[in-house]
C-alpha cells in the first residue's frame, strides 16, 4: 500500500540509516574534542564583537550588554537541547539529522533551508566585515586603503530604508576570503580544523588584549542613561534590548557548527555535548568582557556607521595607531578563522540532505583522496563569495538570526519527540536537565521572544525563503527522497 501525503511529510529517518551506495561517500573521522570545541568557538567569536556591535548598540545603547546576556541565555538553553540530540543523533547535518530522526521529513527540509540561509547569510556578513578590518590595518601598517570602488558593494541600504544600487562597485576583498577558505576546504578536514584552532587561540588572545587596553580607559560615564529612551519606531528601552539581542544572536550558531560535524567526529557520543557547552561557555565570557570593556571606553552614540570599531576605539583610548594595528592584525585572522567554519557547516548540512536525496547527489560527492565534498565545496563559496561581493552586510545580519532561531525552535521540539520514541531506561550520556520539556519549553518562548523583535523586512524576506523551500521540496525533494525510494522497493516487491 502506498503512503499517503501525511505519511510522507512525517516520515523519519533513524540514525542508524546509512548511506551505501559504493565508496568514495564516506567523511573521514577525525576530529577530537579540543579541535572540536575550537570548531565552535571559531563560528563564534568575531562576528558578534568584531561586528554587530555597530548594528546592536544604535539600537539598545549601554543595555547592548543586557541583549548579549540575553542571546547568550537563549542558545545556552538550546544548547543543552543540542547537547542531547546529539547524544542520540551522532551525524552530520546538525539541526537537520535531528529533526529528520524526530517530527518527520517536510519539517527536517524546512530546517534545513533555514539552516543554509543562516550559513550562507553568516559567511558573507562575516567576509564583508573582514574587508573593514584588513582596511584599517593596511592603513596603520603602510598608510594604503583599498580603493572605495574595490571595498563597497553593488546594492546597498538607502539612508531611507530603501535599496540603493552604486554601479561600478564591488566588494572584492571578501570575494577573496571566500577564495582562500575554499581552497583549504577541499584540502581536507583536519588540515582545515588544525588551522581553525590555531587562529581561534589567537583571536582569544586579541581580545583579552583589547579588553586590558580598553579597561585603562573605562569611563562610568558612558553607561549613563543605560536604557535609550523610546524613538518612535521602537527602538529604545527594553524594546531596543530586544532588538539588538535579534541582531547578535546569530554570532551563536558556533554551536551549530559542533552539531554538523558530528559524523567526523572520532568519539561523538561524548565530545559533541561536551564541544557544545565548552564552547558556549568561552563564548559568552568573552562577549560580555569585550562588550562591557568597549562600552566603557566609547559612548554609544558613536558606535553608529564605525567601521572596524574595536580597532577604532584602541587608537582613541591610547592615540597611538599601534594598538590599533594589533588589534586590526587579529581581527583579519579571527574572520578568518569564522568565515572558514561558517561555509565548512553550510557544506556540511548540504552533504547530510543529498544522502537522504532531498538535494541533488553532487552536494554528496566526497573526494577519496582529501575526503571533503569539493564539488559541494565550490559550489557554496562561489554564491557566499557573490553575495559578500554585491551586497551590504546591513541586508544580512536579521536574516541569519531568523534561519538560526526558528532552527533552535525545533531543535528543542524535537527533545520531548526523541525521548518519547527511544525512551530513556538504561541510556548513557549527557540528557537535558530537569526532564523533557522544561528546558526545550523555555528555549522555545527565549527564541520566539527574539524573533518578534527582528524587522518587518526580515519577515518578508524568510516568508519568500519558505515558500521557495516548500516549492523545492515538492517539486523535487518527496520523489527523490531516500525513504520514498525505499518505500516505492518495497511496495513493488510486496506485489
């Protein structure tokens, strides 16, 4: 008997389900815990303090500090959910592998379509803002910027909120970002994971000395009054916190990353949960250190429209352009370092939905030799590297906090889901605290809180993503699927 539509919507896929289909498919496991939590760290740190600062504090002030705190609370509460399904659900995919194994197939594209616009969104936004760094260092190093045609993009935010187009422009240095983290991709995993740790050990140190600096200047002053007072179109007060806590949440998805690596992971049952909360756990101290040290040292106001700001600030604390320079010099390795693994997870999460069939095989094929997927590879970095080229950041930075919150959101559905179907008698390894639903309840109302303080525009642009996806996925993804496939073998072979 045939599926009906229901059934095929809200089919799921065990994690024992592999792919055989010959060699020349299989990721290699090679990754231990610490390459692993630094995989995590390094998606994180740099985007959100490197960065949004100068999106997130015009829209909450000093109370910016409040709206880190408060991301940083919702992804620790999806990251015990993480941590569990993880636990459970040892493959690559991430959020995806979870909600395939728990509430069934259509939900599972969904999430991955959310996950790939909060990949791909994340790696152009973080190369654009690299661009600012490297600017600001080759000027303090040899007195040299990059052209403005060469450093500013095609279509760009209007000051009215519209769209402008600035013919003959071009973002060229994050295109070659994009380049270099693409050619060391296809090299391999672990050569790619050892250069990610070594970067990320350095940018940890770059912002210790940043904060040490920026302390020396602290002023109490600037904190004063901690709240914006409301403007009008609801920034301001605790709606301007919540806004700005919107706009940095998606410096969180490091998270997301451990989770995509968990089939090339050697232990992963283990040193997945374990990656995770080791990672929130840096992550935060760190964002709220270098927010509360840049604050001090800086009014609020000034944040707005300032490129390479950390730098900016070290230069007016101390007026000499050396700090600046140290500061810029780690900031162009820590991108880096964020824009490799954000493209790394985007290639991954592709890799997991074309073994199941949602997405063409290409996306699948790995090479024996380096054991990546170059052709998924290639393919990724040359739409992020086109998108970071053409397009404003300020486009950008809502719309991967929308992918990542509404993945979040059923991630923790799928807790309560998971442990209904494979119970928890005589189960080993980390489980969320507190039993099934408390935990996953309140990172569902922490992360649909935040998303009603993203933009109307944001909204307008996820509801176009969706109905691509829904149209993708029947046009393409229910025939093809690996569980159709086998359903169709089945029903033949019965008759």
């Amino acid at each position: 008997m045939n599926q009906t539509l229901g059934q095929k919507l809200f089919r799921t896929k065990t994690s024992e389900h592999k792919l055989d289909d010959g060699a020349g498919h299989a990721l290699g496991r090679s990754l231990g815990l610490f390459p692993l939590t630094m995989i995590g760290v390094g998606a994180t740190i740099g985007t959100g303090i490197f960065f949004t600062m100068v999106e997130a504090v015009p829209k909450a002030g000093p109370a910016v500090v409040l709206s880190f705190l408060m991301a940083a609370i919702t992804a620790g509460l999806t990251a015990l959910c993480y941590a569990e399904l993880a636990n459970r659900v040892p493959a690559s995919g991430s959020s995806y592998s979870f909600a395939y194994a728990t509430v069934g197939e259509f939900a599972a594209f969904v999430v991955a379509a959310c996950l790939l616009l909060e990949y791909g969104l994340a790696a152009s936004a973080t190369a654009i803002g690299w661009s600012d760094y490297l600017n600001n260092f080759l000027q303090n190093a040899f007195g040299w910027q990059i052209p403005d045609a060469l450093r500013s993009p095609l279509i760009v935010a209007g000051k009215n909120g519209g769209v402008e187009f600035h013919t003959g422009h071009i973002n060229l240095p994050p295109i070659l970002l994009v380049v270099l983290c693409c050619v060391l991709l296809v090299r391999g995993t672990k050569e790619s994971a050892t250069t990610n740790a070594i970067m990320v050990l350095i940018k940890l140190a770059i912002l210790v000395f940043f904060s040490a600096i920026a302390l020396s200047g602290f002023d109490m002053h600037n904190f004063h009054p901690f709240f914006w007072p409301e403007n009008g179109k609801g920034i301001g007060g605790m709606a301007g916190v919540t806004a700005a806590a919107g706009t940095v949440f998606f410096s969180f998805i490091g998270l997301d990353t451990i989770a995509t690596a968990g089939e090339e992971v050697k232990n992963p049952t283990r040193d997945v949960p374990i990656g995770i909360l080791a990672a929130l756990g840096i992550v935060t101290v760190f964002y709220m250190l270098v927010a509360i040290a840049a604050l001090g040292a800086q009014p609020a106001a000034q944040f707005a429209g300032q490129e390479a700001g950390l730098a900016v600030i070290l230069q007016n604390v101390t007026g000499k352009a050396w700090p600046a320079l140290v500061l810029s010099a780690g900031a162009v390795i820590s991108v880096f370092s964020v824009t490799l693994v954000t493209i790394y997870g985007q290639t991954r999460i592709l890799y997991a939905i074309a073994k199941d069939g949602l997405v063409p095989k290409a996306f699948r094929t790995v090479n024996p030799r380096t054991q990546s997927p170059v052709t998924n590879t290639l393919i990724v970095s040359i739409l992020v590297g086109t998108v970071a080229g053409l397009v404003d950041a300020t486009f950008l930075w809502d719309m991967v906090s929308m992918g990542t919150l509404v993945a979040f959101i059923v991630v923790s559905i799928a807790v309560p889901v998971i442990r209904r179907k494979q119970g928890d008698t005589g189960r080993k390894g980390f489980r969320v605290p507190f039993g099934p639903y408390f935990v996953p309840g309140l990172s569902i109302l922490a992360c649909l809180y935040l998303v009603g303080g993203l933009s109307s525009t944001t909204y307008t642009v996820f509801a176009i993503w969706m109905t691509v996806t829904v149209l993708t996925y029947f046009g393409y993804g229910i025939r093809n699927s690996r569980l159709n496939k086998a359903e169709a073998e089945r029903v033949e072979l019965t008759h």
